[in-house]
C-alpha cells in the first residue's frame, strides 16, 4: 500500500503543478504534450490524477487515526 500512496502523491503533485502552471502562465503542460484537452492522452492523464486524488482522500483517515 506504501508504493500505491507515493504513486498518488506524485500524481498529485504533477496535477498541482500543471494547474499552477494553467493559473500563472495559461499554459496547460499536459495539453501541450498531449495536443490538446481533447485528446485521449491528455484525457487519460487528467482521469489518472483524478482517481490518484479521489484515492488521496482515503489517507485522511490514516493520518487522523489514533495509533
């Protein structure tokens, strides 16, 4: 579970760092690399950090539980 948390995270991070790039600069790396938002490869990569981020939201209860 240990491999699959730090996956997430480093999907989360790729996600935060493209949206900060799209706030700051509008310019959009993963629709760049991909050709655009339309594109299956972009729409691949926003699902994969998507699901990464749903999954996220489960280590809440990790971190607020009491050991």
């Amino acid at each position: 579970m240990k491999v699959l948390n730090i996956i997430s995270l480093i999907l989360i991070i790729i996600g935060g760092l493209n949206w900060l790039s799209v706030g700051l600069f509008k310019y959009d790396v993963v629709s760049e690399i991909f050709g655009g938002t339309e594109e299956i490869g972009s729409r691949i990569i926003y699902i994969v950090v998507g699901v990464a981020a749903l999954y996220a939201l489960t280590l809440f209860s990790k971190l607020t539980s009491k050991n």
